[in-house]
C-alpha cells in the first residue's frame, strides 16, 4: 500500500520554471520506479518522465531537454524541474509510483500545472 502526495504545481508564464515535488509514503523498501504524467483538457494521459532506482530515465520527446527528473531514493521522492516552460505544457501532473518491475502502479491525486501569460 503506498500513498503518494504532490506538490509545486502553480501557475507560471512562458519560459518560466517549476519544479514539482512527490513523496511516497507507505513502501519500506526503495520503489523501482517512479515518475510523471499529465492530462491536458480533451487529451488523454500521457507519460512525461519516469525513472528508475537505478536512476535510468525516460522522457516524452515533447519535454526532453527542457524537464528534468530526479529521485532521492532513501525517501522514496521524486522530482521535476520544468523549465522553459510552454502554454502547451498546462495539464494536471500526476505522481506514479511501481514499488516492483511489473508489479501494481500508485497514483497520487494530481497538481495544476498552468502555463499562461
């Protein structure tokens, strides 16, 4: 049973950055792979970055070079630094967590991410 909580969400202009924040709670061992996702209004979910305890990472091609994901293992967090940020990339982010390789995924509630001038 793990129970994830986001954070850093927000409103932010064109080019600006946010950097959101997942703590996991509930796993007493490292969580294989955790990452992020997000759902534009009329679109469906779509993967944005997830990385592994090993720190392997995988980006959607519609934010490589611009976000950046990170994890603190021993407390089972994981990151998001967004930068140069693009009205395209407003959606709600959501946490997900695989505590095992091909085991049960966890969702965390969602954060706004809103990208306007």
């Amino acid at each position: 049973q793990v129970q994830l909580v986001e954070s850093g969400g927000g409103l932010v202009q064109p080019g600006g950055s946010l950097r959101l924040s997942c703590a996991a709670s509930g796993s007493i061992f490292v969580i294989y792979g955790m990452g992020w996702y997000r759902q534009a209004p009329g679109k469906q979910r779509e993967l944005v970055a997830v990385i592994t305890s090993g720190s392997s990472a995988n980006y959607a091609d519609s934010v490589r070079g611009r976000f950046t994901i990170s994890r603190e293992n021993a407390k089972n967090t994981v990151y998001l630094q967004m930068n140069s940020l693009k009205p395209e990339d407003t959606a709600v982010y959501y946490c997900n967590a695989r505590p095992r390789p091909k085991g049960d995924v966890y969702w965390g509630p969602g954060t706004q991410v809103t990208v306007s001038s």
